[in-house]
C-alpha cells in the first residue's frame, strides 16, 4: 500500500463520505476514542489511529491501527451497524446458539455475557430480516429461515478462519488433486488425498470398478436398472439449504458396515451432521461435496479418519476409498452418490503405514460383487 499522506486535501462540500448509498446522520456518530481520529478526505473517511502509522483496509474503510486493536473493533463494529454488514462476532453468536441451543452455554463457549449474545442475534436477525431463533418454554429452537441460514454463516466463517490461519484443516494441492490433514482436540490426525479417476480402470478395488461401469451405463440416472446391483453399496444425498440429507443408506455399504444396522436404518431424511461421525469430521469429508454434486462428475479420494465403531463411543481408526458421483433422481433433481470402501489399500503419502493394523480386518471391503 502507498505510504499515508502526511496532509490531505480540504474537504470537498459535494463530495461523498462514504460508501455508495450511505447516507450520514447527525445523531450517529463513531463510538470516542481518544487514541482515534476522523479524518475525512475527498472521497472516503479514513479511520487513523494516533497510537499507530500502520493502515488497514476493510471494505471502502481503512483503518490506521497497530497496536489499538479497541479501536479498530470500534470502528469495525460501528460501520458493521451502519452498512448493515454482519459482523464476525454476530456470525460466531448464531453459529454456537444454533448447536447448543442453550443461552448459558453458548455464552461459556463465547466467553460472553447474555446481554452481548442477544445483542448480537437481535442485529444479525435485522440485517438478514427475520428470526433465526423462537424460544418455546424458555428453550431456544432455530426457526425455518434460521435452519435454512446455518449452512451459510458456518460457511463464511470457515473461509474467515483460513485466511486467518486459525482453521485446524490444513489443505494442499499438487497437479490439481487435493490433500487435506485435520488434527482434532485430541490430537487425533485425520488424513485425506485425491487420486485421478484412472486409478480405478488400473488398479481399483472390485466394488469400485463395478460401480464405475454402473454409473456410465445408467447415464447418471440413479433408478436406471443398471445401478440395481450396486445401489446397496452407496449413500445418497440431497442437498438442501441447511446441508446433506440422506436420502438413502444401502445396506451393505461402508456406512451401514461400519456404523451399524440400527443407525443406518434410521439416518433417512437426517442431516449429515446428525450422524455418528461428527461435526469435524463431516466437515473435514465434506468439502469436495458442492463440486461433485453441482458438476455431475466423479471424484476419488484415499481416506485415514478416527470414527466411533457401531453403537458404541469407542473411536477406532479407519480408512477408506472414497468415490462421489453426480447422480440424478427420477424427478430430474440432481444426487450425490457416495461409495466408502473400508480397506487398508490406500495410498496417503503424509500417513504412516503402522496405522493400517488397527483397521478391523472384518470390516474390510476388498471382495467383489
């Protein structure tokens, strides 16, 4: 950035001060701050902080700040109001209450007070224009259009986290195939890496390769009659505004295999982040998702994760294939079809082969059709 002007121009009476569309009141002015000062050049207001020479921009604002960081939140937050922009700690806020549900906690987890919580719901629900939550008999529940913006806010604040270095989900590329490592609270690592497609036609595993086949002689079509033989084999999602549903889990698949019969059984029209795996899981597995499913393409995947076993809490590590497929309903609505094969072939160069014993031998997928 070009270094600050010592002086600035004299202020043109005609001239905008700020952003277009903004209008200036007379009775709203920024919080006083006597490290902070207002200066207004020709065209944009700029925030300068006299503790400090160093500038930063946040949309048409630049903020000069070094060491003031309570200036800056000031100022971010008054012109968050102003602009009806929402604002990270109004994201945070819905975020955390929409899990938890529960006022006191999320204000634990927030290390906030309940008057600043409220505060920030109550200013999120008037920028977006509605209620996100409703409290029936003193307990909070996310109404329709606070479900259909969870997905979003969650969104936005992961993409915040990275570009601030404070996501614990590392993720690299080489000649366009990703790689992703996680490492949970626990220090637990969780390893994924893309493979090319052509990985299945040389050296697949059985299941793979008959599912492969399936989908290009049905076109996509997830009722076509060459998928019959394979449809116990995979998951089926759709999306919706608040996630992945399951729209069906079949009963040999990796899932079912892997959690059991009860949870597989009932998991239909369950979110994705409903299931045993986990929000940091689902999160960590779910980004290639979107792609697949807007594109129609397939996608392959080698997987390491920690997951619980069955119908009990004991976490056991795993791997496996994973393939997503584009798929498309009979309604011409499109589908995410997913194959998990649980198997000790896989290929992930950041994971250490001693891993794979603690695979279940039982569980492995390595047979055909």
């Amino acid at each position: 950035m070009a270094p600050y002007p010592k002086t600035f121009p004299p202020r043109d009476p005609n001239a905008r001060t700020g952003p277009p569309g903004h209008v200036q009141s007379a009775q709203k002015k920024p919080k006083k701050c006597t490290r902070l000062a207002l200066v207004e050049t020709k065209v944009w207001p700029i925030h300068q902080c006299q503790s400090s020479s160093a500038i930063f921009a946040v949309d048409q604002w630049t903020v000069s700040h070094q060491s003031c960081a309570s200036c800056v939140a000031e100022t971010i937050l008054y012109h968050s109001k102003e602009l009806s922009i929402a604002s990270v700690p109004m994201l945070r806020a819905f975020v955390v209450l929409s899990k938890t549900l529960n006022l006191a906690r999320t204000c634990e987890e927030l290390n906030a007070t309940r008057q600043t919580v409220r505060r920030h719901i109550h200013e999120l629900e008037t920028i977006k224009g509605g209620s996100l939550f409703k409290v029936e008999s003193r307990q909070y529940q996310l109404t329709p259009f606070g479900r259909a913006s969870i997905a979003e806010a969650e969104f936005i604040l992961r993409q915040i986290e990275k570009w601030s270095c404070q996501s614990k989900m590392n993720k690299a590329s080489s000649e366009w195939l990703e790689s992703n490592r996680y490492v949970d609270q626990d220090g637990r690592e969780f390893l994924s890496q893309q493979h090319p497609v052509s990985k299945i036609a040389t050296n697949g595993l059985p299941i793979m390769k008959s599912v492969v086949a399936a989908w290009g002689a049905s076109q996509t079509q997830i009722e076509h009659e060459a998928m019959a033989k394979v449809r116990p084999y995979l998951v089926l999602f759709r999306k919706v505004p608040s996630g992945w549903v399951f729209a069906e889990v079949g009963e040999k698949s990796g899932y079912a295999r892997w959690f059991g019969w009860t949870w597989s059984k009932s998991a239909i029209g369950k979110l994705m982040q409903e299931d045993n795996a986990g929000d940091d899981f689902n999160e960590f597995i779910a980004g290639a998702y979107a792609r697949i499913y807007g594109e129609g393409g397939v996608r392959l995947d080698h997987i390491f994760a920690h997951l619980p076993k069955a119908e009990t809490d004991e976490v056991v590590p795993v791997s496996f294939q994973r393939l997503l497929l584009g798929c498309v309903f009979p309604d011409g609505t499109p589908g995410l079809g997913l194959l998990g094969l649980i198997t000790k072939q896989v290929e992930i160069d950041a994971l250490d082969d001693q891993f794979l014993s603690h695979v279940p031998e039982d569980l492995v997928m390595d047979f055909e059709i």
